[in-house]
C-alpha cells in the first residue's frame, strides 16, 4: 500500500505542475537542453521520455542527444505496468493515454551509459518520487546500479521540485542525478 505521505505529495506536485504556463514549460526545456549532455551521458546509447503536458519538455533534450552523436530510446508501455523500448525517429504513435512511443524494438537496456527517467519530485539522497504506477522502477529493478557499472540513473525535474528526500519505499529504484533547468546536481552516496 503507497503511504499517505507519497499520495500527498504525489497530489501537491500535480497540482502545483498544473498551475505553470506556458511559457515557463518552454523555458525550462530549453534551458534543460543546454546542459552539457555531453559529460552528463558520456556514451553513445541513452534513454529519455517524451514528455507529458505539464512535465519538464523533453523534445528539445532529445534532438540535442541526437545532435551529440547518442543513439535514443523511448519507453513505451505495456500491460503490467512494464516498458518496452523503441528507438526515437519522426514515426511516433499516441498511446491511450495520449503519449507518443516508438516503435518496440529489441533493445538491451543494461547497455545504455543513461537512463533519463521522468518524476514529480526528487530528493538530494537518490529518492524519486513518480506518478505511482512503478514502471520505471520495474524497468530498473534488474539492472546493476550505476556504482557497479549499470547506467546512470538521471531524474528530470523543475527547480522546485527537489527537496532532501521525498517519500519512498524499498522497492523505489534511486537515482544518481538530478537534472532541472538551473541545474545539474550528483548525488553524493
């Protein structure tokens, strides 16, 4: 059972991600964009998202790590609550709840040097908070941390959506980086 403190928490970001214009969403994906993506995803395969309406945007992000040489992937979703991956091209479809995925392709994710995972709120101590439905931390579950040689694990979010830590379980997959448009910040462990 999720703790009343991850639903609220889960409610108040919502709410306030609701409250932004339009404008400011457009500034904060440019300006998430202009991190040096370079040193951030040192290698050639990474992962991203597409973004939903009140998420951080992500297109400009995207072509900036096409731009860099890097080979993207896009989660799509499955039954279960599980992802597949597809590679992130002009051939983008609408799923049912108005996201566009690729294509599934046969992808090894245990190889990308980055996963960059979507989240409400992040903590400085690796906690992330998500939308509930656990599909990263499903898709994470199985692959080494990135301490141990695993991908590197970035959370995108807006500068006022970090705090120390935010509620988490045992079963919460952490993070190494918190990137939002002011800043990119490693977590220290």
């Amino acid at each position: 059972m999720v703790s009343r403190s991850k639903d609220t928490a889960r409610q108040q970001s919502i709410t306030t991600r609701s409250a932004r214009d339009s404008s400011e969403l457009f500034a904060a994906g440019n300006a998430i964009a202009t991190h040096d993506w370079s040193q951030l995803c040192p290698g050639s395969f990474v992962t991203c998202f597409v973004s939903m309406a009140t998420e951080p945007p992500t297109s400009k992000l995207r072509s900036q790590l096409t731009q860099l040489g890097k080979t993207v992937a896009l989660p799509v979703m499955q039954a279960g609550n599980t992802l597949a991956w597809g590679f992130d091209d002009d051939s983008l479809t609408q799923n049912s709840y108005g996201i566009s995925e690729p294509a599934i392709s046969q992808i090894d994710l245990s190889t990308a040097s980055a996963i960059i995972i979507p989240a409400l709120r992040a903590g400085l101590d690796g906690t992330r908070l998500g939308r509930g439905a656990g599909y990263y931390d499903r898709a994470l579950a199985n692959l080494l941390p990135h301490s141990q040689g695993g991908p590197l694990r970035i959370c995108l979010v807006f500068d006022d959506e970090v705090d120390e830590t935010v509620p988490s379980e045992s079963h919460d997959a952490p993070i190494d980086v918190i990137v939002t448009p002011s800043d990119a910040i490693w977590i220290q462990t």
